[in-house]
C-alpha cells in the first residue's frame, strides 16, 4: 500500500509517495540520493544509519518513511554549511576520528545532536551517548576525543 507523505529534508521540500513498508533509509539513500547516510546491519545495531528527525537521533533502518510524514530530517549533508564543514565534522578531522569511514556520518549526527542540545556531558555520559555506534576501525578512542572536542569548544 502506497501512502503521500511531506518531508523536510536538509531544509528542502518533498512530497513524495512511499509503501507504508518502506524504511525512511532507503527512501533517504535509494529515493532522495543522500547516500552519506549509510546502511550497515538494517536491524538498528550499528547507528551508520542514524539521521536527526525534528532534532533527535533515530536509526533510520529502522524508523518507516511514512511516520516522518511532516517532519524535519537532516543528514549528514545537511550540517555543512557554504562549503565549510561544522564543527563537528571539523572535530573528527583534527582528531583522526575518521578511518573508512562508514561509521563517520551517524557517529557526527549523533554529536551534532549533543552539541545542540546545549547541555554539559561527562566523560561517562559520552560513552553512553554515542554507545549505539560501531566502528570497525578506529577502537573508540579517538572518536570519543572527537566528541569531546566538539562539546569544550
Ligand atoms: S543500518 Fe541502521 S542501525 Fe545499522
Ligand atoms: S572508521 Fe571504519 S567503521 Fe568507523
């Protein structure tokens, strides 16, 4: 079954016809050709997935295009701006957070999320925060260093 839906995606307008079964994902990557966001388990282990809807972080894998119907959905497209990169993406970059970097793009979704909400993280809390992502390369440390970076500055 086929339903229209509205989207808000990196402050661009869509209105598009989605089967209530597809995945906000594959509507995002097969649909809309925003390939920085990257599908990797498609079960909602890995966070490669994760885009921010209305603010929040969400494994699109998982989450129904038809439930964004009217929401604001932003990628890993969406944050630089003018041709610079944010903060965030510049943080992974001065601290090497970034090897193959298929993790790379949810794990700065997921920090962008933190550094907008304002709010102060411990060390602890970091962990905790971005625990939903795997990275198969860099063992952490340095995208923890990435983080932080992009939570002092
Ligand atoms: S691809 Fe969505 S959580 Fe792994
Ligand atoms: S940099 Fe390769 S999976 Fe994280």
């Amino acid at each position: 079954m086929m339903k229209k839906i509205n989207l808000n995606v990196n402050d661009k307008h869509y209105a598009i016809e989605v089967d209530i079964k597809e995945s906000l994902l594959d509507v995002l990557r097969d649909r809309l050709h925003l390939t920085g966001v990257k599908q990797g388990c498609s079960v909602g282990e890995c966070g490669a997935c994760t885009v921010l809807i209305d603010g929040t972080p969400y494994n699109s894998c998982i989450y129904l295009a038809m439930w964004a119907d009217g929401k604001k959905i932003t990628t890993i497209e969406g944050i630089e701006k003018d041709g610079q990169l944010s903060k965030v993406q510049q943080a992974f970059v001065d601290e090497g957070a970034i090897q193959c970097g298929y993790c790379t793009p949810g794990l700065v979704m997921t920090t962008t999320a933190l550094v907008e909400s304002g709010k102060k993280y411990s060390d602890e809390e970091i962990k905790r925060e971005i625990s939903g992502h795997f990275c198969r390369c860099t063992g952490y440390q340095k995208i923890f260093n990435a983080v932080k970076k992009s939570l002092d500055e």
